[in-house]
C-alpha cells in the first residue's frame, strides 16, 4: 500500500462496498432458502400406524416423511440377544434399553446411515438387517455391526397413544 | 484473430461488418490456420459438438411432452415412448446420446493426455475442459433422475448422500438439496430446472474453450510449435471441415447402430420399474460413464474420506499441467512416459469393470490397488518422469518427419547442412 493517508473518498468507497455485500447477501438468501423442505413438508410431521395386527417376529414397513420407517414386534428370543450383546464389540455403542423402551417393539428409520438405501429383513451375519448397496450388517437392534455405514438406524421420536397405535413424529 | 485484415467484397458486407464485425469472425473461423498434420484423434472437438447440439434438441423437444412431478414423471416418460409421434425415437437418441456424449469426451481427453495438449500455452483451455466434463457429470446425473424409475429414485438418494459425509453440516446440506427429508417431488422439479440449465452453461463454456483455442492455435501430433500462417498449417475450411465431417460420419454410424439396434443396452432394467421409496433394488450402479469413479468411492473404507478420493481423483486433473514437469508435449518422443499412459488407460478401463461389480473379495482388493495406481500415477510417477525421462529429440518442424522421414535430430541437421 501506498503512504497515502485514507480519505474523505476512501472512506465511502469502503462503506459503499460494505453496503453493498450486505444487501446481496440479503437478496441471495432468499433465493438459497427456498430450496429448505417448504411449510407443506413440514406439516407431514407425523403419521399414526395401528400395530395390533402385528404378530411377534414380524415387521411393517410404514413412510414417514417419505422414509420408511420398521415396525418389529421382536421375539423374546431377538430381545435376548440384543440385550446381551457387549458395548465393547458395537461400532457405534449404544445400549438395547435405550434403543426400543418397549422390548417388544423396535421402531426405527429403515435407512442405512451409509448411503440412504433401505435395509433387508431378517438377513446379515446378525440375523437383523442387510443393506444390499454397499453390505452393512445390522443386528437385531438395528446397530451396525459390520460393514462401511458409520452409525446404527436412527430411532425417530415415537410414543404408544394406546395399546395398538404408535405415533412416529 | 487472422493475421490479415478482412474486408467483405460486397457494400452491403462492408456497411454491416464496420457496424458488428460478424463477418470477420466468420472469415476468422473459416481461414484459421491449422497444424497440417492433425490425426482423426483431432476430430473429436467437432464430434463434441454435434453431440451438444444433439443434446439440446432432442431435451428441448422432450421437455414438450414430460411432467417433472412425482406421480406423473414415470408415466409421462412411457407417453413419449408409446404415444408421441417419434417420442420413441427422440428419447432413445437423448438417452443414448448423453453416453455417445461421454465416449467422446474420454477420447477427446485421453487425446489431450497423449498428445500433451494440456501443457503450456494451454493450460486455460484444458482447465475450461474440466469444468465442461464436471457439469456434463452433473448434467447427465440429473437427467438419468428425471425418468423416476428405481435407478433414478435410488441413485438419486445415493449420490445426494455424498454429501451427508460433509462434517458438521452434512445434514443440513442433504435436506436442502432435497427441500424434504428424502427424495422426493421437490428434488425432481429443481434437478429438472437444473437439467435444462446446465446444457446451456456448457454451451458457454464451450464458446469459451475454443476462443482459449484459437489464441495459440492447435496442439498437433508432434506437440511442437507451429508458425502461423506458414506451409506448416492449413486453413479450416475446407481441409479440417471435410476431415471433422468424415469423422462425424463414421460416428454417427456408432450413434445409429446403439439408438435403433441396442437402445436400451447402456441402461438398466431396473430403471423401467417406477420409483418407490419402500425397496431398494438389490445391486445399484452408476451409468458406465461415472463407474471408474464410483469404484474410487468405494474402495475406500471410510465414507467422508470415499467422497474425497473421489472429488480429488477429477480435480487432479485441473492441476496436471502443473504436475506435468515434462516440456515435451507429445508421448510419440517420450518413450516411458508413453508406456505410463498406456498403464493409465488400462487402470481407469479397470476401475471402471470393478465399478460394476459388487464391492466385496476380489473385485474390492482389485478397486483398491487401481485407485492407489490412479494418485500414483498423477502425483508421483508424471513429476519425477518429466525430470528423469531421456526423450527423443524433436524435429525441427512438423514438415520435416513426413519429408525427412526421420524424427532423428542427427539427420535432420545433416540435411540442414547440406541445404547449406
């Protein structure tokens, strides 16, 4: 830089700029936020499902927000397993307990924490679930145990309204 | 621009050139000296061309007749094929057009590679090419979504989950790209919008790259400097006009034979079963011209660090001039260097099969050695050769090897002498 003291003329070319990046910035972020998921979206928040035809050692498949979402009535045998299992062997630890409140029912989002594909039922080295895409084995709490996806199933905000309906959302 | 003033011969000309000089460029364009000795690997820029223009029609014209919303996209796509008049016609040429596109695009790089026509002075017009081959990327994943068939819906979700692997905001970043929490009708009405869109930045762009051309002219064969207008060069038209429509010829023959012979043999089956969010089919991949890349992603074991392997094994190349230590353009007077191409071509080929096949045993450790050969080869293997390689000496001129019948410096100087 130049030993030129600043100006009367410097200053207001700095606030002229300074006004300037700040009213693009107001005009641009409109543009980049009507790409977020719209009111409309939003409002599909939550989705009520009657289980009670659900027989144990089955699972339904529901979309929520255009995910699906198991449903599993676990066997007695399927929680036992799950509840056995030791943290130090889970790639992403967290307890069966705190996964499915209700020991009978699992719900959790049926995407793989991969790259988005839905898992298979009943398939894998953990008798859980097998994404096809890229093979992730799940057990059967849903964790990951084997393969390239970095988390367990996302279990959403559920709650029994009563003894037959789940309201995910 | 030409070397000698243009002037038109009729008034009319005159009165309408001194007031938007359109006739000098065409005059520019029609003179514009060309190294004499280009090879047919030269004519792929026109091939290019064409194929854009294909592109463009055939999408404008299906653009007419296709619904870009969830429900109606899939149906829409089997009015064209069954309803509209040529619909049938005008789509499979669209859909195999965009791999025509993509085969010439990889000979009109792997041309550059060998012929060192990224290198000094025209290091801009390669780097415009990169960015050209990235929104083609971009153009032909975004069309390959439109049908909402099960490859559409569900390579959809896979790629925009790359971007998941971004730390922090990953999340965020995906729902916005969606504008939802999954793939869904908001996603396939703006990668529509952006379909339609990028043809046009290419189109740009494409203007751009062959302004970039015509400052220092073309690379030939022999990679060596070329005076211009001299007996060295040609004007384009007619010599490379009528050598570019033979070429066009002979691929338009190859473009035929896939649209009417084999139209659906570049797809995939799955991708005639409409989108549903419920069932991923059970063996996803990529159309074959992105496959070297998606074996890269899945070599490596780490999801953040796949994305960036991948991401880094295209930008490298907007780098290579640099990396690229060797003044010598063409392989033709670099012998190892010429060997190294060959080991590239056969590991991107590579890359490319394991890509198709599943991630597991064999195939993974296959797709890993290829992918540490791929860096190997950009990183280590082009800047050590370029100051190690022993090359052959140049000709003096492009003229000389085809009359001298030698590029052998040695001879070259004795009939200089003799000339003498």
């Amino acid at each position: 830089m130049s030993d030129k003291k600043p100006e009367r003329r410097d200053f207001l070319f700095t606030a002229t700029y300074a006004v300037g990046a700040v009213g693009a910035a107001a005009v641009v972020w409109p543009l980049v936020d009507q790409m977020n998921p719209d009111a409309s979206v939003k409002a599909l928040a939550s989705t009520e499902v009657n289980v009670s035809s659900l027989k144990p050692g089955n699972t339904i498949t529901v979309l929520w927000r255009g995910k699906p979402v198991f449903i599993r009535r676990r066997t007695q045998e399927e929680i036992d397993v799950a509840r056995s299992v030791k943290m130090e062997d889970l790639i992403h630890p967290e307890k069966d307990e705190d996964r499915a409140k209700n020991p009978e029912w699992l719900v959790m989002l049926g995407v793989c924490t991969h790259l988005g594909c839905v898992p298979l039922n009943d398939k894998g080295d953990y008798d859980g679930w097998f994404c096809p895409c890229h093979g992730s084995h799940y057990d059967t709490s849903g964790r990951i145990r084997k393969g390239p996806a970095p988390w367990n199933m996302e279990i959403p905000k559920y709650e029994f309204v009563n003894a037959n309906t789940i309201k995910i959302g | 621009m030409s070397d000698h003033e243009y002037t038109p011969k009729s008034k009319a000309g005159k009165w309408f050139n001194d007031r938007l000089p359109l006739l000098t460029l065409a005059n520019h364009l029609t003179d514009y000296p060309t190294p004499k000795n280009l090879n047919y690997w030269w004519t792929f820029g026109g091939i290019l061309t064409f194929c854009l223009i294909t592109q463009i029609v055939t999408g404008l014209v299906l653009a007419m007749h296709y619904i870009a919303h969830a429900d109606m996209a899939f149906e829409s796509v089997e009015h064209i094929m069954r309803d509209v008049n040529y619909g049938w016609l005008i789509r499979y040429i669209h859909a195999n057009g965009a791999s025509m596109f993509f085969l010439a695009v990889y000979i009109h790089i792997f041309r550059s590679l060998f012929y060192g026509s990224y290198k000094s002075p025209r290091e801009i017009i390669w780097i415009i090419g990169i960015i050209i081959y990235l929104l083609m990327m971009a153009a032909a994943f975004m069309g390959y979504v439109l049908p909402w068939g099960q490859m559409s819906f569900w390579g959809a979700t896979v790629i925009t989950n790359l971007f998941s692997a971004i730390p922090f905001v990953g999340e965020g970043v995906v729902t916005w790209l969606w504008g939802g929490y999954s793939v869904d009708n908001p996603t396939l009405t703006r990668f529509f919008t952006l379909h339609y869109l990028i043809p046009f930045l290419i189109l740009g762009l494409v203007v751009l790259h062959i302004w970039a051309l015509h400052v220092p002219g073309n690379n030939n064969p022999v990679g060596i400097d070329v005076k211009k207008p001299s007996k060295d060069t040609v004007p384009f038209h007619p010599y490379i006009v009528i050598k570019d429509g033979f070429a066009l010829l002979m691929f338009m023959i190859v473009f035929a034979f896939f649209v009417f012979y084999a139209p659906n043999i570049l797809g995939h089956a799955d991708n005639y079963i409409e989108a549903n969010p419920l069932v991923t089919p059970a063996h996803i991949v990529p159309e074959w011209y992105l496959l070297p890349f998606y074996a890269i992603l899945r070599s490596v074991p780490d999801k953040l660090l796949g994305v960036v392997a991948m991401l880094s094994a295209i930008l490298i190349l907007a780098v290579l001039p640099w990396l690229d230590t060797s003044k010598i353009r063409s392989a033709v007077f670099r012998p190892l260097y010429k060997q190294f191409y060959w080991i590239l071509v056969a590991d991107v080929l590579i890359l490319g099969y394991v890509g198709a096949m599943p991630a597991e045993g064999l195939y993974l450790l296959i797709a890993r050695v290829a992918t540490a050969y791929y860096f190997l080869h950009f990183l280590v293997i082009l800047p050590v050769l370029g100051l190690k390689e022993r090359t052959i000496p140049l000709p003096l001129s492009i003229t000389e090897p085809v009359l001298g019948g030698s590029p052998n410096m040695a001879m070259a100087k004795k009939k200089e002498s003799k000339i003498e």
